[in-house]
C-alpha cells in the first residue's frame, strides 16, 4: 500500500486539508507537538481500517464539528484505489471504497453492509490493522508495540506477517472434516443397531403374509356364492315391488273414477239451474228495456255537464294563475325594494369608515421600519457569536497545546527516575542537577499549567459569551417572526377593509336609483301587464261556461241508481238463444255421467284382482338385507386382507432391504475410522504447532539477520538480537514460545533489562526487520514505512545511526515517512511535509 492523496475534513485539529504525496520516496513529516502530524496518520488508518490510536469515533470529530470525513488515495499491487469513510457524532459511520480506472473513472467496490467493504478493503491491502502497526507503521508512542507484547502474542503477529492464516484454515477445515466422520461413524453405529433390531423380526413377518394369503383364498368362494344368492334375492323383491305398484295405480284409477261421477252430477246441477235463470229473464222483457233507455238518456245529459265543468275549472285555474303571478311580483319588488334599503345603510355606514382606513394604512410603514431595526441587532448578534465561537476555538487550541507541552514535561521528569546521566548530553548527572532540572520542569509545568487554567477561563468564557449571543439571536429572530406576521395580518385586514369601503361608496348612488324605481312601480300599481289581461279573460271564460255543480250532481245519482241496467238488457238479447243452447249441453252432461259410471265398475273389479295377486307375493326384503350384510361383511373381510397382505409385503421388502444394508456398513465404517485419523493427523500438521511453527523457525533465523544488520548501523556492531522459540518453564517441560534476547558488550539479557534509547533501537531494528520480511513475502504489496516520533530518547549518536540506517534500507521501499519535531532531522532528508496548526484554519500541511 502506497500513499498517494489524502482529503481530511473535521478530523481531530484539521479542518479542511488535502495532501498530495504523489512523487515522495524519503520524506520528513514535521511540526511542533500537538499541530497534527500524528493526526495525519491516524487519518490514513481510520480510513483504511476505521482504528486509530485507541480513541473512541466520536473523539476523532473536531471539538467544535458535529462530522467528519477523510477520504484516501492509495496503490496496491498497481491499481489505484479510493476508501472515503464518514462519521457524524453519536451516529453509526459511512464507508465506501473504489478503484480509479487508467481513464479516471471510479468504480464501486464496496459491499451490502460497512463489514463486507471492510473486508474488501483488508483483501486488497493484504493486512488488518494489527499487522501494520506491528510492521510498517511505528506510531507514536508504539515503537514497542511488537517487542513490549507477550510471547503469545508476538507469535501471533509474526503468523500474520508470515501469512500462515491459510493453515489455520486449513487445521480447521481438517478438524471439521475429522468431526463430520465422527458424526457418522456414530450415526452408522446407531443404524446398524437399529436395522439389526429390524431384521430380527423378518421370520414373524413372512409368517403373517403367508397366513393372510390363506385367509384371502378362503374367502373368495364364499363371496361369489353370497353375490349369486343377493341377486336371486334382489329379482323377488323387484317383482313384489311391480305388484305393489301397480295396485296403488289402480286404487288411483278408482278414485279418479269417482270424482268423475261427482263432477258430472255437479254440472248437471249448474246447467239446470242456468236454464231455469234465463226463462225467468224472458218474463219481465219489458221493464229491463225502460230501465236502459232512461240509463242512456241520463249518460248523455251527465256527458254534456262534465264538459261544462271542464270549461269553467279551467277559467278558474286560469284566474288563479293570474292572480298568483301578480301577487308574486308585487313580493319580488317589495322584497327588491328592502333588500335595496339595506344595502343603502349598508353601503353608507361602510363609506363612513374611508378616511380613518386611509390614515390607518400609512401608519403600516412604521411596523415596516421597526422589522428592518430587528434584522439589523440580528446580525450584529451573529457576528458577536461568530467572533466568541474563533475566541473559543483559538483558546482551546492554546490549552491542548499547554497540556500536551506539560505532559511531554512530566514524561521527561519520569525518564530522570533512577538515571545518572542527562538523556540528551549524556554527561554525568549529581544529585543537585538532579534537582536543577526536576526543579526547572516543576516551573515549566506550572507555567504551563496557568497558562492551561488562563486559556480554559477564556474558552468558557468565550463559550458562554457565544450561547448568550446565540440565544439573543433565536430571541430576535422569534420576535420578528412574531412583529411580521401580526404586520401581514392587519395588512390583509386593512386592505380587506378598504377594498370594501371604496366598493360601498360607489354603490351609494346606483342604489338611491334602484330605490326611487321600486317606489314608484309599487305607488303606481302598474306591474305585470299580460297576467292582470289573462285574469280578465279567465272571469270572462268562467261566466261563458254556465255551469250547475246541483244539477250535475242530481245526473251522477241517477246513472247510481240505474247501474246493471246495461248488463240485464244485454241478457235479455241473448237469453233467446242460450235457452236452446242449454237443453243440448245438459243432454252432453247427463251422457258423460253414465260413461263414468261404467268407468268406476271396470276399474275396482281391476283393483279386486290386483289385490289378489299381490297377497299372495312373498315379500323376501329381510332376507335379501341378511344376505347383502353378509356379502358385505365377506367383502371387507377380503379387503382388510388385501390391505394387510400389501403393507406385510412392504414391510417385508423393506427388512430384506435392510438385512444388505446392515452386511455393507462394516466395510463403510472401517473406511471412515480411516478417513477420521487422517483428518485426525491433518489437523495436527497444520495447526500451530505443526507446520505453522516450523515455517515460524524457518523465518526466525531471517527476521534476526535483517534486525541485526540495522542494529549494526545504529551501534557499530555493539548490540545483537536473539529470537527464542522454545524454553524450559518452571517444571523442567520444553514449551512454544518467542522470547526476545539481546547480547551487548556485558552480556545477554533479556530485552526488559534494556531501557532508553537502547530499548529503543531494538524496538526500530525488529519493526524494519518485520516491515522488509512483509515486503519480501508480499512482493510490491507493502513497500511502505511509517516512522512517528523515533528520536526523541536518541543521543546524537544513536539519530545518526538512525537516520543512516533508514537511508540504507531507503531503496527497498517505494515510501518512507519519517514523523518527528526535531528541527535538526528536517534537513537530513530529501523532502518535507511541514504541518502548522492555525488557531482558526486548523492544522495545514506543506510539501517542499
């Protein structure tokens, strides 16, 4: 992974930044303490791997922002890639990753969730977090990170650096194999256990299919004798059924015979008495015929009334009309007229209010200029908070940077504990300049430490001064919204108001007009015209009609009291001819009577003889139900045995089939015991401390040659590096391990023993030695070295051995950074990155 461009905006002291590194090979990365240079770097790692120096996500966030955002160009393996990650306070982050295309082009690489693009990213790069701050990336205060932790734990990063995690997978895989043999052999022994439990009972069933086969061969004889007796049976009670029914028929016959009679006699009866009805009309001819003509007589004079009625209803219908309408519009002008008087008051009253309204909407633009005073103490508010919120920045800038000067200090304080030279002079150190110099620091950190409580008091202050301004401003800008919106208000009302008093002093004069117009209609009782001509028609029309309701009257009671008039003379017109057409049709009735008469005898003689044939049927309906119960019994009996011999067969074939699969699970089952020590071994081989650790002692002998070659430069071949795997512990037994031990000019000791800017030097060698074995091992995937703050517990001496160390191993890298405050370091290499830290800008970063 090559650095190439990198975009901060809000993290930790930059505000916004861009960083091009584009064309660096050996380059200085230089600043005062606390102007961001370590921020830099944590931004590359938050990016890549969301971690940076143990902080929170949220702590990352500028003090004074609410999100922050760094987006990282790098090279891997010779493409080109972006990572841009996000995060605002107390939310979860964003993360996208991309590869830039030769024609500039971004293409999307990033996952469904935050951990596949993650995941991604760790693919491409060829390293997690922990590997690169082991190995290329020596943080500040982490130069140690690799020799300080336990031996446990070095062993681990080293299989990482060496990329054993493909054993671990694959001592993981045999071990899951290994337990899916197991599982089987257990799940085989379980089977044979239960097939040997089936076969057993194989004897038992053969005997019951053959003894089901028996009982089926019994059976069906005796179903198709009991099928040949059902159908004998079933013909009997057929016939008897026949008899039965053909008695009910004829008993249907004789009493349809018999209603027959009965209805003869009954129409003989009618037609005798019809006959007798009509002579009796033929004798009172005379008084029937005078009865009708004074009905018709009547009928015409009653016609020529109603016609008359009609004539004067209309009229009358007419003179309603008439009168209603002229009515009707006197209401309309009365109503017009009222309406007019109301409006007329209306409109006066209305235009009474004209000038006070006129004066009133003048008065509106002194609300207009008190708006206008409002947004001008607003701003002044905002600039007052925008000033307070750069003094707060600027001040807690001031007090980061007194406290981490103070526990820079204390640090150094801390390295005078059991010391007798000076850690930057090397000379010899008494008591008194012991004290000398610890009494110097406690100055400097009390100065410090004023300066710190001064720079707080005036960021509260500051902070508070900007939410009292900020709170001015939300005050002014709710009273303003308040003082508009009730000037708007009584601007639509007055406009309302005015509107309508101008329209009602215009309306005054064309209402008078109206007035005077209805006035005179209604004195003159000149309205209407055509209805008062139509009334006059209508009283003339009525007199013409000379209608006499009495008399019409005295014609409708008369036609009542004729009614059946009509009917009696239409009777006697044919009672002539129906007295003869009644004497053949009661010779017809009493003909039918005798036929049916006749019909009724032949007919129970018929049912007589019906009734003799069927008493002496045998009705066999019970013996023909025992019979068919029986067959059915005989059938289900066979069906149960068919049904019983198929699942016995089932069964059968099932328990042959198990006998040969229980007589091939032996052979399965050594084969899998087999299979199960070879994953057995597997497992072992590839686990830690199988191949894995003798890989680990195959590069061992490699990571101390590249370590000591470095030591060499630094020390002049004072100091050497051994790397332990094995050792004995406190019982005598041989166990893993990778413990770290350094010879020097006394002796071998173990690395605890050393401490300073010995320790340190030992610490750098590994971290390189780590870093090339990376490089070695992923060819150009890591060709990248981060060094943060390496010198500061460094003599003269042991910065040149430093620096000549990290230019000889300048060529096997395509990046080198070099992190430190130290002013004389800036001019020993090629390039430089100065970062400066602006109280309002942030910190800025400047390549030379």
């Amino acid at each position: 992974m090559i650095p190439r461009r990198i975009r901060l905006r809000n993290f930790l002291s930059y505000r916004e930044c861009t960083v091009d590194l584009t064309g660096l090979h050996l380059a200085v990365l230089c600043g005062k303490n606390g102007d961001g240079k370590s921020a830099l770097l944590d931004a590359m790692t938050w990016a890549l791997w969301g971690a940076a120096r143990g902080r929170l996500e949220d702590d990352l966030i500028n003090q004074s922002e609410t999100e922050m955002l760094v987006e990282f160009e790098f090279e891997a393996n010779g493409d080109l890639f972006v990572v841009i990650r996000k995060r605002a306070r107390g939310k979860p982050g964003a993360l996208d990753f991309l590869q830039v295309a030769p024609d500039g082009r971004r293409i999307s690489l990033s996952g469904g969730i935050m951990r596949e693009t993650q995941a991604e990213i760790i693919r491409r790069v060829q390293m997690d977090f922990d590997t690169f701050v082991n190995s290329a990336f020596i943080a500040q205060g982490r130069a140690n990170e690799f020799t300080r932790k336990s031996a446990a734990e070095r062993k681990e990063v080293f299989r990482k650096v060496l990329g054993l995690e493909r054993f671990e997978e694959l001592a993981a895989a045999a071990t899951d194999r290994r337990k899916e043999c197991a599982a089987r052999i257990s799940a085989i022994g379980r089977e044979t256990e239960d097939l040997r439990a089936d076969v057993a009972r194989l004897p038992e069933v053969e005997r019951e299919l053959a003894a089901t086969v028996e009982r089926r061969e019994g059976l069906e004889p005796l179903i198709a004798g009991a099928e040949v007796q059902v159908g004998e049976l079933r013909q009997a009670v057929a016939d008897h059924a026949r008899l039965r029914s053909e008695v009910d028929s004829l008993e249907q016959r004789v009493g349809e015979a018999q209603e027959g009679v009965v209805a003869a006699d009954a129409a003989i009866a009618a037609v005798e008495k019809e006959r007798d009805s009509t002579r009796e009309l033929l004798v009172h001819e005379q008084a029937i015929t005078a009865r009708y003509k004074e009905l018709v007589s009547a009928r015409a004079a009653e016609h020529e009334a109603a016609e008359r009625q009609a004539r004067a209803s209309e009229a009358e219908r007419a003179e309603q009309a008439a009168s209603r309408v002229i009515a009707e519009e006197r209401a309309r002008i009365e109503a017009s007229l009222a309406a007019h008087r109301r409006d007329h008051e209306a409109a006066v009253l209305a235009s009474e209010d004209l000038p006070g309204l006129i004066t009133a909407e003048a008065a509106l633009a002194d609300g207009r200029a008190a708006l206008a005073e409002l947004d001008q103490q607003t701003e002044a508010a905002r600039a007052e908070e925008s000033e307070l919120r750069s003094r707060e920045a600027a001040s807690r800038a001031e007090a980061e940077q007194a406290l981490q000067q103070a526990t820079e200090i204390k640090a150094k304080e801390a390295q005078l504990e059991g010391v007798a030279t000076c850690p930057v002079c090397r000379q010899p150190l008494s008591p008194d300049d012991l004290d000398h110099v610890r009494g110097e620091y406690a100055e400097q950190r009390r100065v410090l430490g004023e300066r710190y409580r001064q720079a707080q008091a005036a960021k509260d202050q500051a902070a508070a001064g900007a939410e009292a301004a900020k709170t001015a401003v939300a005050r002014l800008q709710r009273e303003r919204q308040s003082r508009e919106t009730a000037l708007r208000q009584q601007e639509r009302d007055l406009l309302s108001r005015l509107t309508s008093a101008t329209e009602a002093a215009g309306r005054v004069p064309v209402l008078v007009a109206a007035i005077s117009e209805a006035e005179a209609l209604l004195a003159a009782d000149d309205f209407a015209p055509g209805a008062r001509q139509e009334l006059e028609e209508a009283k003339v029309a009525l007199a013409a009609a000379g209608y006499d309701q009495a008399a019409h009257q005295q014609l409708r009671t008369t036609i009542r009291d004729l009614a059946g008039a009509d009917d009696a003379y239409r009777d006697l017109a044919l009672a002539g001819e129906r007295a003869a057409a009644l004497e053949m049709a009661l010779a017809r009735e009493q003909k039918s009577l005798a036929e049916r008469r006749e019909q009724l005898c032949r007919a129970r003689e018929a049912l007589e003889a019906a009734h003799a044939a069927l008493e002496a049927a045998t009705d066999v309906t019970p013996r023909l139900n025992a019979a068919e119960a029986e067959l059915g019994t005989l059938r289900d009996e066979l069906k149960l045995c068919l049904q019983s011999g198929g699942r016995l067969q089932e069964v059968l074939s099932q328990l042959m089939q198990k006998q040969a699969r229980a007589a091939t699970q032996a052979d399965e089952m050594r084969a899998l015991k087999d299979e199960e020590l070879v994953f057995t071994e597997l497992a072992a081989a590839f686990g830690k401390n199988g191949v894995q650790a003798m890989l680990i002692d195959q590069s061992l002998p490699r990571l101390e040659l590249i370590a000591n070659e470095m030591l060499d430069r630094m020390t002049g071949g004072r100091i050497q590096v051994t790397l332990h795997t094995q050792r004995q512990n406190q019982k005598g037994a041989v166990v893993e391990t990778l413990d770290i031990r350094i010879s020097d000019d006394i002796g071998g000791r173990d690395y605890e023993m050393y401490s300073g800017g010995e320790a340190f030097r030992v610490d750098f060698a590994l971290r390189i030695a780590l870093a090339k074995l990376l490089a070695e091992r992923a060819g150009s995937a890591l060709p990248t070295l981060i060094i943060d703050e390496g010198f500061g517990t460094q003599d003269q001496d042991g910065i040149d051995g430093l620096v000549e160390a990290i230019n000889a191993i300048a060529d096997q890298f395509r990046l080198i950074l070099v992190v430190t405050h130290i002013e004389e370091l800036k001019g020993r290499f090629d390039r430089r990155i100065d970062v400066t830290k602006h109280p309002s800008l942030g910190s800025v970063c400047t390549v030379v």
